[in-house]
C-alpha cells in the first residue's frame, strides 16, 4: 500500500511539473513593461503568451527608438489578441 501511494505521489510530481513546464512565462519585468505603456488594461484578462508577445514589441520597437505611442499601439493589440 505504501509503495502506491508513493507512486501516485511521485506520478502526481512529475506530471504537475511537466505541464507547468508547457505553460509560457512571464517574467515581473516584462509585465511591468507591459503595464506601462497598457496602464488601463487589465492583464489577468489576458494568456502569458499575448503578455510575452506585448513584451517583444515593446523590445523590438524600443530599439527602433519608437515613439512612445507606436509602442503603445503595438502592444494594445497584441493584448486585444490575447483577449
């Protein structure tokens, strides 16, 4: 009985890992950029992956030296996509 309950634990471990491993990531710093130029959207709304693309134009855009309002744009609807 014990050795059961161990490998249910053990299955149980490995496939959480597994699919919290498949789920994208987004880092602190990228939501924080994302909320600075998206102040009035809300990002629980929103999957990681709309969140990590937002965060790729404003990078991209940023080193284009981009205006403030074109990256404001580009990320608006990378968010309205993710919705």
């Amino acid at each position: 009985m014990k050795r059961i309950v161990t490998a249910s634990a053990a299955a149980l471990i490995a496939l959480t890992g597994a699919a919290s491993a498949m789920t994208a990531e987004v880092s602190g710093y990228d939501a924080a950029q994302v909320r600075h130029y998206a102040p009035g959207f809300d990002l629980t709304l929103v999957d990681a992956d709309a969140i990590a693309a937002a965060a790729d134009v404003i990078e991209s855009l940023d080193e284009d030296d981009a205006s403030f309002a074109a990256i404001q744009t580009g990320v608006l609807k990378e968010l309205e996509r993710g919705l």
